[in-house]
C-alpha cells in the first residue's frame, strides 16, 4: 500500500535552530527531492517573507518529475472575507496545485491565540479550505495542535474536523505540533478519528519526546496514508519526524510502499547532500543514513560479520545506499586488520603478521593514537610491518621559532629542516603562518628535488586534541592532519606531549602517503606497460 510522503524541509526544516537556506539552496533540495520521489514538496509560507515568495515565483518555471509543490499558509483572519484575506491570496498567488493550510484544532489556541469563539474559529477553518478548493486547489489541511486539542476536548477537536471536511479538504493532517504526545496516545487517537471519517489522514510530528518517527509509524500503523516530516529531522526545537528513518521503516519493516526501491538506495546520498547544502554536521549516529550506521568496532561483532553480515546488521546497508565500515580501535580482534587490510589491497600473512599488527595497534591505541580518522598513517603501519620500506626520506634535524609581540598582531614563523633522502641531506629554512605552516613548508621544499610532484600536495586540515588532560602541561596531544592533491584527500595521525612533534609525525606521514601511492601508480604502469610489450 502506498504511502504519500510529504516534505517539510524547505518550511518546517528551516524553521530549526542554525538552518538557514537560500532561495537556490532551496530549489537544489527541491529538485533532488522531486528526484528521489517525494510526492508532495512544501516550500515555504509565501505569505510570510518575500524569499518563500521567490522560491514559488521560478518553482513555477520547473518542470517537476514526480512531486507536487505545496504553498503553505493559515486560515483567514476574523473579520475578513476569504477573498481579502492576504494571506489566501498569497497561497492563490503560488501557483502550486496544491495548499497546506493549518486551522486551529484547540479550544486554548481559538480563544487565546486567535481570540475567535469557538464557532467562529469552524467557520473559519470551513470558509478558507471552501475558498481555495472553489479555486481548484488540492487542499491539504494541516489541525494545528489536534492531539493537545483532543485530549482536552475531543468533541470539539473532531468539529474542527468535520468542518474542514465538509468544506472539502483532500487529507486530514493530525499534527503533534508541541511535540508532547507519546506513541501509545497517537495510536489510539488516529485510530478514534479514522473511525469518523472517509477523508484520508495524514500525520506531522515533532520531536520534543524524542517520539517523532515512533509517533508516525504508529499513526500509520492506525491507518494514516500520508506522513510529513523532514530530511534528516531538522525543524523547530527538537525537529521532525525524519524521514531518513520513517521512510526505510515503512518501506523495508512494515511493507508500505513509499518510493522505488532503486530510489531507496539514493537515501544516504540525498541525506548528506541536505545536510551539506544546509551546512550542517552530519550525525554519525544516525539510522539507516549516518557513517556509523553499518560501522562494526568489536572484534567478536567483526569476525561474525565477515562470515554472515546479518550476524549484526538489521538490513544490508546498500538497500538505503549506505555501506559496511569496519573500525580500527583497541576493540580490535585480528579480524578487523585482516578486513581492513584486504580493503587496502595488503595480504597480511595468517599468523604471525596478523598477530604483529594487532598488537603494534593497541600499543599505540594506549598510547593515543586513532585510526578511525587516519587510515593513510594506518596503511603506512600495515606496510611497514609487512616489511615494505615507506620511509621515503628521515628526519635530521628541526628546529621552529616563533615570535609574537604583545598585539598577538605579528606571529610569524619560521623552521629550520634538515633531512635524508636516500645518501644525501638537504637543509631548508621556510616560513609560515604559525609554526605547523611553517613546518609544512620545510618538509615540501626539502623534499621538492628529489620529489618535484609534491608541489600539488598541500595541508587542507589540522585539528588538535588534547588527552589525559589532568595532567596539565605534560598532556599528550594527538594532532591529525589532512592533505589533498586536488583528486584526492587523506588523513594521517601523530601523538606526542609535544605538540610540534606531533605535528611533524602527522605531516610527515601524510607526504610519506603520497610518495607511496605515487611510487604504487608508477609500479602499475610499468607492470603494465612490460605485460603488453610481452603480448
Ligand atoms: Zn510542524
């Protein structure tokens, strides 16, 4: 049976703390929600700014795939005619060919927010959806705080609507507007008002109670056939019921169909590019969509894995397009390196290689070191003990001074670097902006004429973390670091009390990477070039 989705992102999403999108912000998310099969696309309340407006102006011009777009908007005021109200006609105004308008569903809001009797608040409710469905709009109508309304007076809730039906809206939405209602409340109450009407309903829930999406897979499980929410749960206060988690719930668990299955698989995607386009960080832990979703650390949880993944996966992550990570850490069984370690293309020998890395690992997991965010200085440890050379060059000599006047204005720096590559030395001084700049510098410019490739390569990241901080001053760092070339970037991790040193392990490991991807590129080639010159 299928299920109509409907979207609030572009409105109730931008209604969250820290969410903030442009007009093309909001037509890109549009256009890849169209794309994804969304069937419904609230984007905005044209009545309330000028960018809603703006957003339904060029959402007229599109040609959408699949969705309808909705305009957004309320009843009309007491004391106007339908057809003066500003706020129907900026809903007429948009275009769509489909409206969501809320109505009050609660005898506190209709007498205090609205100051309206409570006849008058059904006669609005009735007028407004009369007018717009008189204007060949599908109406979707939103009851504003109907469970709060319900349990404090059901009859009257069930009024408001009776009225907006009878006036011909096309869904009943049932909205947990403050969020407060538990599961069991939401089952019974869309089950009670399924019962009186023939007019579909929909569900929109938030999450003060932390009950958003379990609140929406009961109201379906009640017999709700069309379910609002947001991409990843953004919205006001605590958000909405996300649909990143409502939808693979009713589609993989409980057999509704909400979209194509191949589309299913675009939900991680479709998660990150939200997230990405609204500059938000990602939830790691998020269901079904978040990095650690299909993530096994324990060893126990690992070894199971390899031999039947649904050992300790609920579906397989490529249904919603995620994938299987394996985490490097001190919870580590052998079978998590060997994992690791095939990812890498690196045979690790059974026995005593696999046992040698293991252990090589959690001496330096104690000593701070983390993998999970470094894997290039975690290939350079599975090579190295494997017993390739990934040296490259060694460290010398380093020196770094830096010199700040009072302002804190002048910090300048500069580092004196002497290495070996191979038989000679090289000797550089470079400065920077800050001393691991600086740092980074020396190394390139040493290295630049045994090396001259490693002008692409530049530092793009560098965090610091300082642990076992009781012990003051003498506190380990661990710094880790990020590179790129302009295709690709990678992570590389140092640990020490000093946070130069640190620093320097950090960096050069990430340049130590490079030359060994470059000298395996170039092994490629010429492996490649002589097998066809035997043909
Ligand atoms: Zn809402």
């Amino acid at each position: 049976m299928k299920i109509e989705l409907f979207d609030t992102t572009l409105r109730d999403g931008t209604q969250g703390e820290h969410v903030t999108l442009t007009v093309d912000d909001k037509i890109r998310i549009a256009r890849r929600l169209d794309d994804f099969g969304i069937d419904v696309i609230e984007g905005g309340w044209p009545g309330s700014n000028p960018k809603d407006k703006e957003f339904f102006e060029r959402a007229r011009d599109i040609e959408w795939k699949h969705a309808q777009i909705c305009a957004f908007g309320s009843t009309r005021r007491a004391g106007l005619a339908p057809e003066d109200d500003p706020n129907l006609r900026a809903l007429l105004e948009a275009e769509t060919p489909t409206v969501a308008i809320f109505g009050k569903s609660w005898t506190l809001h209709a007498r205090v927010a609205l100051g309206v009797s409570l006849e008058e608040n059904l006669e609005l409710i009735a007028s407004s959806v009369a007018y717009l469905k008189a204007h060949g709009r599908r109406v979707i109508y939103d009851a504003e705080h109907f469970f709060d309304g319900y349990q404090d007076d059901p009859a009257y809730a069930l009024e408001t609507l009776r009225a907006a039906a009878e006036a011909g809206a096309d869904v009943l939405v049932l909205c947990d507007t403050n969020g407060g209602t538990l599961p069991s409340d939401i089952y019974r109450i869309v089950g009670e008002v399924r019962r009186q009407f023939d007019v579909p309903l929909g569900i929109h829930t938030h999450n003060d109670t932390g009950c958003a999406v379990a609140n929406t897979i009961m109201a379906v499980a009640a017999g709700a056939r069309h379910v609002q929410g947001t991409i990843n749960g953004i919205g006001e206060r605590c958000g909405n019921a996300d649909l990143c988690v409502v939808i693979p719930n009713l589609q993989l668990k409980m057999g509704f169909t909400c979209v194509p299955e191949e589309k299913l698989a675009q939900l991680t995607d479709l998660s990150r590019f939200v997230n990405e386009v609204a500059n938000l960080t990602p939830i790691d832990r998020a269901p079904y969509v978040g990095r650690s979703a299909f993530a096994h650390k324990g060893g126990v949880h690992v070894s199971a894995v390899m031999k039947d993944p649904r050992a300790y996966e609920h579906i397989p992550p490529e249904k919603v397009g995620n994938r299987r990570r394996v985490l490097v850490s001190d919870l580590s069984g052998k079978s998590n390196i060997q994992y690791k370690a095939a990812e890498l293309g690196i045979e690790l020998k059974e026995g005593e290689q696999a046992r040698q890395a293991v252990q090589r690992i959690k001496e330096l997991e104690h000593l701070g070191y983390e993998f999970q965010g470094a894997e290039a200085s975690f290939e350079l440890l599975l090579r190295t003990i494997q017993g390739e050379d990934t040296r490259f060059f060694t460290l010398d000599r380093l020196r770094v001074r830096t010199e700040i006047d009072e302002d804190g204005g002048v910090c300048n720096s500069e580092a004196t670097l002497a290495i070996r590559v191979q038989d000679a030395r090289e000797l550089v001084v470079a400065e920077g902006n800050g001393p691991v700049d600086a740092l980074s510098n020396a190394l390139r410019k040493a290295l630049r004429c045994f090396y001259p490739d490693l002008d692409q390569v530049h530092l793009s990241d560098y965090k610091v973390r300082v642990l076992n901080s009781d012990d003051g001053t003498a506190a380990a760092v661990r710094v880790l670091v990020e590179h790129r070339d302009g295709e690709r970037r990678w992570h590389t991790v140092g640990v020490s009390t000093n946070i130069l040193e640190a620093s320097w392990q950090a960096l050069a490991d990430g340049i130590r990477y490079y030359l060994l991807k470059k000298r395996q590129g170039e092994l490629a080639a010429s492996a490649a070039l002589a097998s066809a010159q035997r043909t």
